[in-house]
C-alpha cells in the first residue's frame, strides 16, 4: 500500500501497485492532441512512444510474485452443435483447486502462464438468439442520461474518414470526431479512473496520489478535493443522482462523498467526532487545507468504522485487500465492489451495510458493472474468468472465459444490458453476449498487455452532433454507438461496434499510459499517468468550417454551456477568459491550463 | 435481464419458505408498491417506513402519526402513499421529500384508506362507527363526501314505526371495507352485516347491494386487473367473486351480477382467517391464521388448497403478495416482525464453469470429426474473428416484462442519515408506550398486539437472516 506524502501528495517510497505495468522501452513524447488532421489517421498503435517515467503509483509490485500452476489446459473446446444437453469434453481446468499458492498472496506481474492449449476451434454455440433491431429513440438511450450539454447547431456533411459501406446510405453515420477542448490539471500522481457524471454535468478522477478530484465538465473549473483515502485512489463510481460518489482505495476502505458538500456523504454524527474531522474536505486550491487533512488522516486509526460496515462517517470497511472497481446499481441503493480480496460485495447504500458477498474469482477482481435494470453484476478476474451474477439472490447465472484464457481487467454492459464489453490483457476487447456465452466481436488495434485499462460505450445522436435540422421523428434519428478506449501508447482508439473497425484514434492523449476513458455523449473524458485528465468534445465536421463569419452563439440557450463548435476566434478569446475565471475561482493559477485545438 | 439468464421461471410460482425476516419497531401493516421494489410497513407507534427490497434495508422513515397504522396504500406512479391510522388521521405522504403532502382528519378511527387507483388526490376512507367517506384533496381544503352503507329505502314507508325501525337498523350498518375498482369509477364496499355494495364514486350512491357474507366483510381485494374481488368476513370463510366491467356506457344498473366463484374455509379445524390477499395474478389466494402459526394458499383455478407455510410460531396478521414475483410478506402479530416467504432457487453449477452442462441422464459424447485436428494458431484466430459477422444491438433494449422501465418513473432518492433507528431500545419504548396507549375499543383486525417478549430480537440489520427459527 501506498502511503501518500502528506507534503508533496506523491507517495513516498517504492509505491507498489497491482495493475499497472510500465513499458520500458519507450521513447518520450510530448502530448499529441488530437488534431483534426492527425486524429481520424488509423494508424497502428505505437507502443515505443511511452516515456520511462518515475512512475507514482502503478509500478509492478516487487514482493508479487504469482506462481500459479494450471496443470492440464489442453482443452478440447468443443460446443454442442444443437441444444441439446450433452457432456462436454470439458476443459480439465481445475482451477480452484490445483493451484499452488506459494506465499499467501504472491503473484508476480510478469503473469506467466503456461498455455498449451491445443487444438481448439472457435465455439459455435447455436442457441441463436434473436435481435430486435428496431431503433427507437428513446428506449435506445443508454442509462438514461439526458443529454444537454452540448447542442450545436450545424448541420453535419458526410465525412472522409469512415468505412466504405457506409457511404451508400442516405444519411451519413454519425461518427465520433473527439478533439482536446480542456486539460485537467491537479493531480500529484497518475489519474486511475475518471468518470462523468450520469447527468453530464461533473467529472470525478481518482488518483494515485491519494485524492479524488471534482471537475466541472463544461468549463473543467475544479470543484473538490476528496481528501480522506490513506493510499492510492484507484476506483470511483457516480450514483446515478448525480450527487454521490463512492471511491475505493488501497486503504481498503470505500468512501461515499457528497459531491456538492465535498464531505462524507452521511449524515448521522454520532460518536465520530475524530473520523469527521479527519475526513477533510479541501475547497478550491485550499493545498494547505489537504495536507492538514491528509496528516490528520495519517495520525488517525484508519478505520473507524465495524468491520463489514459502517458508523457515522466512517467509510465501507470490509474488504481484506485494495479495493479495485466499484459500480452503482441504477437505482442507487446498491455499491459494488471488486476488491484485490478476490470477492465481490454488494453494499446497502443507504445503511453502509455490507449486504452481500459474492465469492467471485479466484484473482483480483478488475472490474464490476450493473446491467440497466440492475439485476445483474458482472465481475471481472484477471484469473480471466467473467462471471455475470443475479443481483437479487447473489447466485452465479453465468461464466465466460474466452479458450486463451486471458486476464480480463474491466468489463461493462453494453447500453441496453445484453452484451458485456470485456477488455482483456492480450490486446483485444471482447463483446461478450452472456445468453448464448459466445464471443459476438473482439476489437483489436489498442495496445493492452499489463495494465487495467477503461473504456466504454459511446453514444452519439444527432443531437450530439448538431442535429436541429434533422428531422426530429424517432425513426429517422441516427445514432451510432462506439466502443472507446485507453490505450496503453497513449492513445484513445475508438471502434464501431458492427463493423470493428477503428473510426477514430485520438494519438498521444496522454503521456504514458492512458488509464481510462469515458463517454457521455458528446464529452469524452481520459486519464492517464501522466497525472492528467482530458476532456474532449465531439466536433460535427464541419461546423467551424461554415461559420468562419464569426456569427457565433456561444451559448446555447437551455442550459447556457458553450457549445463546443465555435469559430477559432470567437473560441480563443472564450477560452483565455474562462481560464482566467476558472484560475480565479481555484485560486491557485496555473493549476488549470485549457487548451482549445481547432 | 437476469431472466434470460435464470431458470426461475421453471420455479412454482407460490413461496415455499421464509426466507427473509426484517424488523423496524412493531409493524402491523404491509403494502407493496406497484412496481414491487419497496414496501412500506406501518408501526404501532405510528411510524410508517419504507423497506428497499433489493437490499432489505429502510429507504425511508415517515413520522406523523402517533398510533397504530392500520392501512397503507401506493399511489400508481410509486411517489405518493397514504397512511391511516387509529388516530383518526390519514397522512397523504410524499416520499421525494418524505414530508407530508396532505393530512385529513376524521371524526373517527379509520379502518383502512385507499387511493384512488390513477389520482392520488382523491382517495376513500372505512372510518369505525361511522359513515365512509370520499375525500377530494386536489384542492387546499380537502372535500369530503360521506357515503352510503345502506341502500336508500323507497319512501313508500308510511308507518312512523317501521321508519324508524328502518332507521336504526341503518344506523347500525357500518362500511368496513372499501376499495376502488380498476378503472376507479365505483367503489366496491363491504359492510358490518355482510353486504357487499357498489358504489358509483360519481354520484355517490349505491348502485348494487348484495348480502354475500353472514358476518363482518373485514377484507375487500381486487387483483391487479380488477376482475376478480377477494372477501374475506367473519364467518370464516374466504370467497372470490367475479367483478363485471362496471365502467361500460351501456352498464344496467339491474342486471350487474357478482358471481361467487370459490368459497375457501377450512372446515375441519373452523379457521378464522385474518388477512388474505391475492396473489400478482390472481391465481392464488393466501390467508393467514386467527390464532394459528401457518398461512394457507390456495389455487383459485380449482380452488385446491396447495400450500400451507410454516414459518415463526407466531401468528401472522396482514400478509400481502408482491405484485409480481412469488413472494408473501407477513406481519407477525407478536413481535410485529415482518417475515418474508418466497422461493429460492438453487445454485446453478454448470454457471460457474462454461465447460460443465448439466445433464438429467448421462449423454453419449460423440466426437466431432475435427475435433483434434491441429490448426496453427494464427488460422484459428484469423478464423476465429472471421466469424463475428454478427450483428449486434448495443443498444436497443427489449422491452420484455414492461415493468419498472419507466423513463418518468418515481426514483427514491437514497438517504443516508436513516442512522440505527432500529436498535432495541426504540423497540422496547415503542411497544410499551403502544400498549399503554391502546385503547380497548379498537378492535381492528390484525392490530391485536400480543404481550410483548424482549427476546429473540434479530435486528433488521442482520438483513439476509435466512432465519428459520424454531
């Protein structure tokens, strides 16, 4: 684990950590943003352009050592070839059973496995299950999210960059166009996750300094410090009203805050006068205020709550490992949580209860997400199995290992919960339908061997794309759904999820690894080890094109956020006076640089 | 979505056994919301509060009563509920803020309270010893319509005598249930001397009147479509009926028929049933014991006794069914426990390994002519993506059960400074407060408060008890 320095916010030490791995060969580079030119370039991913940085956070852990023995993989991976029931050659992998441990918890990151998987042909599973594949709008869209950030107002032409079927269609597809509009800048070690909000309007970044930040998503203002985890800060989840976010750390605690408040999200004082104050909340640059805090903090017993529980403002105590991945239910009223334990919990929300605990995997579980409606968590292992569990009864409904076996670092459901996106260390992203248990698409072209890295479904409508002239019936709205994630060069690569092919490629958005990438429409935040988080919009093609005039409206009306699309001018001066008052409100200049790329 | 995953629907559709005991000071009297994800229980101390059922834990706790709950009810949309309790009062509750929306007091103890069925302001009251009432609150100043429990006598009556026979004899015509029907046009009442009437809730005037009991109707329930009416009364016997559609134009007022379709008593033991409830569809009927530790379900098809649950030796008071999933929950008359019965369906092993299938009878493995066959590794995989040319649907979602998806559905915000409002202490306060307070002349059913045991408490904070005490 590892202790944060309360002087500099940089852990101390070697910092271990558990995921993270870093390329040494790399060259340096400095950031490359994406240009409008450089950007729909689909080029291959350039994995010698990582620079050899000190590394805070993140850096294999020198005591892991992982000796695990899976004796007998050959694997004879037939499937039935009707519906009938029938024995399996099964693999003989016995998993839990023979493996040998040699130290309690000792891996080594270097996970060597030994595969000798012989002949195994691809699984054809025939239950066929059958696709509505009627479009309509509103059921379509993804978790509910309200679109209104962004609302330009230009029509958007066929663009250069797509595959070739698609130019025979009436409509052009929508396709993501993601440019550099902010750069977050405030952290003290890699940014491990960050998130938007379910209502768009906020971003949360989870760091490895110790500290989760909050972020305006308009104008990148930062809002919080959420100072109060004892170690690296490597996960973080929205409840879906926007107003909670839950952060797991190495300190093996889990912290709901309030996000307008800064503070613990609970109210009840009762016997915690020393966990409320040393929980701090650091407003708007207050850097003295955090280090108080975090020293507070480091003098404290870093736990006051029950075990398996909570008290007062205590955080989510319980798990016996870093907790790792964290995921709302849609309703709000349940937390998951993957922890280095190897379990998955499910918390009550309201009572801070641990209300149940899933023996999920026999690894490190990387990632957890619940499906739309909240019946099912899907956890991920990098013992390479993806389990799908009923919420409700806690029962195990599904097992998906792909024949290689490869380590699974995040997974998520698709938009309307029938697929799951499982992004697996051996370069590729998987699209997993959990029903029949088959792969349905793997996407491949980003750069995955060592690190969990993030990524999502991606969601553009025509409103995100400036869409007031198309025509408003349900029918006739296009949208088009991509798959968007980090990448270990440092690139952002984004896929059509029909086709598979890459249909953008953001190079060099961070300077290292990129740890994560999220989507809400026309926004795309990353993190990465840099220490920085980046906020990207989605451009309509030609918008700036057809208004160099100059006559811009800068703001839309309903909600007054800047639309993204101005001309250079109009947008330059925008951005140097919302520096200026984003500087002024955090009070610390410097701290925010902002860089618009037309 | 877990459906397209799990075998439950292969499961009974009635509960098997008790699998979830939660408690909150002494509940008397449970409701399920439409949707069926929360439950609001009501206490003897006047506390009403809202369960989470996906995490057995309190969403929410509403204060503004001081006695013993004795009615619940959800308005459609899940936002608003109305409580009423023995202090003569109905608190209209809404539960975005947890504040009260409305209060109407009543000259009277209140039997039970229900919303209108689509308009959460309006909503009809059984009151003890006096005439029910219509309550209109859309207004600031609520309006008040008292209802009829006796059909109005032809005045053809010339004798003073017989008049005022009549009289008093009606005086003594209490309504002791009543409910709306589906569509929320009539209203459906039964009464002290058994007489089921309907109500035009427009002209408020009885439009049918029918002796189906010979005791007191304690009990009226509709199922979710309103066809079938559900009676239970003092006699000792539970009846179904069969509702006409009565929001016809052409509906005629003579020849409105109820026609009884099952009568469900047990004969041998002479049970007196103290709530009863049906089942989401209507396909079972449950009741609970006066005085017996069991709840009997029924089939009302062939109205076959299927079930009798065991569970605490306690009796049970108001049980009601969830609204879409087989799962009962029962107050405990002693403890004021809510106990919940459903089914549970086993552990699935073949889930955890991909590789396993589980088989009834042994299968012959018959090799696949390729199956060893050795391919480089780069084919298989070259293959192997060659073969996604699925398409897929991200994200189109299937609109399967139409349940809860919602897109203005009431959300619950979560609440995080419920604290431990559920210790012993409160308990122990709460009951002997109530059993002092109580007075002798209420004799609502399923408010018999027992003498209260310290013992045994397993707090609701256990959550997942899968407690089956014996």
């Amino acid at each position: 684990m590892s202790e944060v320095d309360p002087a500099s916010g940089v852990p101390i030490s070697e910092p271990p950590s558990k995921r993270r791995r870093v390329h040494d060969d790399s060259l340096d580079s400095t950031p490359q943003y994406g240009s409008p030119d450089s950007a729909p370039q689909n080029s291959p991913p350039n994995s010698g352009r990582l620079p050899d940085q000190s590394l805070s956070i993140r850096r294999g852990p020198p005591s892991r050592s992982r000796s695990r023995s899976r004796d007998g993989d050959a694997t004879m991976d037939n499937e039935n070839e009707d519906n009938r029931r029938r024995y399996h050659s099964s693999r003989s992998r016995s998993r839990s059973s023979s493996r040998a441990r040699s130290t309690p918890r000792s891996r080594s990151q270097s996970r060597d496995r030994h595969r000798s998987r012989s002949a195994s042909y691809s699984r054809s599973r025939s239950r066929s299950v059958t696709h509505d594949h009627s479009r309509s709008r509103s059921q379509s869209r993804s978790r509910s999210r309200s679109r209104s950030l962004s609302s330009p107002s230009h029509p958007q032409p066929p663009t250069h960059d797509k595959p070739d079927h698609h130019h025979r269609h009436d409509q052009p597809p929508l396709l993501p166009n993601y440019h550099q509009h902010l750069l977050l800048q405030g952290h003290k070690g890699a940014v491990s996750q960050v998130r938007i909000s379910p209502d768009g309007r906020w971003i949360a970044s989870a760091s490895a300094d110790g500290t989760a930040k909050i972020w305006d998503a308009s104008t990148g203002a930062h809002l919080e410090t959420l100072v109060g985890h004892m170690a690296g800060v490597s996960c973080l989840a929205w409840a879906p009203d926007s107003n909670t976010l839950a952060t797991g750390s190495d300190d093996k605690a889990i912290r709901l805050w309030d996000r307008v408040t800064g503070s613990p999200a609970h109210a009840v004082a009762h016997r915690e006068n020393t966990a409320a104050d040393m929980v701090g909340v650091v407003k708007k640059g207050g850097v003295a205020a955090a280090k108080a805090a975090a020293r507070r903090a480091r003098m404290g017993v870093p736990g006051e709550g029950v075990r398996g529980g909570r008290t007062g403002r205590g955080p989510l105590l319980g798990h016996h490992n870093y907790v790792y991945c964290l995921a709302f239910s849609p309703k709000g009223n349940i937390l998951a949580s993957g922890s280095y334990d190897e379990a998955v919990f499910l918390w009550d929300v309201r009572a801070g209860r641990l209300m149940r605990s899933l023996p999920a995997h026999s690894d490190p579980v990387s990632g957890v997400d619940f499906c739309r409606d909240g019946t099912l968590v899907v956890s991920c292992s990098t013992d390479g199995l993806i389990r799908v569990w009923d919420t409700s009864t806690g029962q195990c409904l599904r097992t998906l290992v792909h024949e290689d076996n490869p380590a699974v670092a995040n997974v998520c459901f698709s938009p309307n919960g029938r697929f799951v996106l499982a992004f697996s260390l051996d370069n590729s992203i998987r699209l997993w339908d959990y029903v029949s248990g088959s792969v349905k698409k793997t996407y491949q072209g980003h750069s995955n061997k060592g690190f969990s890295i993030g990524g999502c479904f991606g969601v553009l409508t025509d409103h995100d794309d400036g869409g007031e002239e198309q025509p408003a019936d349900d029918d006739e709205s296009r949208q088009q759904s991509f798959i968007a994630s980090a990448s270990e060069d440092g690139d952002i690569v984004m896929w059509d999820v029909k086709s598979k092919g890459i249909i953008q490629r953001i190079e060099g958005a961070h300077d290292g690894v990129c740890f994560c990438v999220d989507v809400y429409g026309g926004i795309m935040v990353s993190s990465g080890q840099d220490g920085f988080v980046k906020v990207f919009r989605h451009r309509p093609k030609s918008g700036p094109v057809k208004r160099e005039d100059g006559d811009v409206n800068g703001f839309s009306g309903a909600n007054g956020h800047r639309e993204e699309d101005e001309t250079p001018d109009a947008a330059a001066a925008a951005d140097e006076e919302l520096q200026r008052q984003v500087e002024a409100e955090a009070g610390s200049p410097g701290q925010h640089v902002k860089e618009e790329q037309l | 979505m877990n459906l397209l995953l799990s075998d439950d629907y292969l499961l009974q559709d009635y509960p098997e056994n008790i699998t979830n005991t939660i408690r909150s000071g002494h509940s008397t009297c449970v409701r399920f919301n439409r949707k069926g994800d929360f439950l609001a229980s009501g206490r003897v101390d006047g506390t009403v509060v809202i369960w989470d059922l996906e995490t057995m834990g309190v969403a929410r706790k509403l204060r503004g009563h001081s006695k013993n709950i004795t009615s619940l009810s959800w308005s459609r949309c899940g936002r608003y509920l109305l409580s009423a309790c023995q202090g003569w009062k109905a608190i209209l509750w809404d539960l975005q803020d947890g504040k009260r929306h409305r209060e109407v007091r009543f000259r009277a103890p209140v039997y039970g309270a229900e919303l209108h069925p689509w308009n959460h302001h309006q909503f009809v009251a059984a009151l003890f010893e006096d005439q029910p009432m219509l309550v209109d609150i859309t207004d600031p100043a609520d309006v008040r319509y008292v209802l009829p429990s006796v059909t109005k006598r032809p005045n053809t009556e010339t004798d003073a005598a017989v008049r005022e026979k009549h009289a008093k004899e009606d005086a003594k015509h209490m309504t002791t249930a009543i409910v709306y029907t589906a569509a929320g046009d009539h209203l459906l009442a039964g009464t002290t001397k058994g007489r089921l009437n309907i109500i035009d809730a427009k002209t408020r005037e009885i439009i049918y009147s029918e002796k189906i009991a010979s005791g007191i109707i304690t009990t009226l329930r509709l199922t979710e479509s309103g066809k079938e009416l559900l009676v239970n009364a003092q006699d000792r016997i539970i009846r179904t009926f069969i509702v006409p559609n009565l929001s016809t134009t052409d509906l005629d007022l003579d020849t409105i028929q109820i026609p009884l379709e099952h009568k469900f008593q047990d004969v041998v033991n002479r049970l007196s049933w103290n709530h009863v409830a049906f089942s989401a569809t209507g396909e079972y009927v449950a009741a609970s014991t006066y005085n017996n530790h069991e709840l009997y379900i029924w089939e009302r098809g062939h109205g076959s006794l299927v079930r009798m649950l065991e569970g605490p030796k306690e009796e049970q008071g108001v049980i009601e069914w969830h609204p879409h999933r087989a799962l009962l929950a029962a107050c405990g008359l002693e403890t004021g426990r809510i106990n919940i019965w459903s089914v549970t369906s086993p552990q699935r092993w073949s889930a955890l390994a991909p590789d396993f299938v589980e088989v009834e009878e042994n299968v012959e493995y018959v090799e696949k002519e390729d199956e060893f066959d050795i391919h480089p590794q780069e084919e298989i995989q070259k293959r192997r993506l060659d073969q996604e040319d699925e398409d897929v649907d991200v994200l189109t979602v299937e609109n399967s059960a139409g349940l809860g998806d919602d897109v203005d559905a009431f959300r619950m915000p979560i609440l995080f400074n419920l604290g431990e409002s559920d210790s012993e202490e409160e308990f122990v306060n709460v009951s002997l407060g109530t059993l002092r307070r109580k007075s002798p002349g209420d004799q609502d059913e399923g408010e018999m408060t027992g003498e209260e045991k310290g013992t045994g408490k397993k707090t609701s904070g256990a959550g997942r008890g899968r407690g089956r005490r014996k």
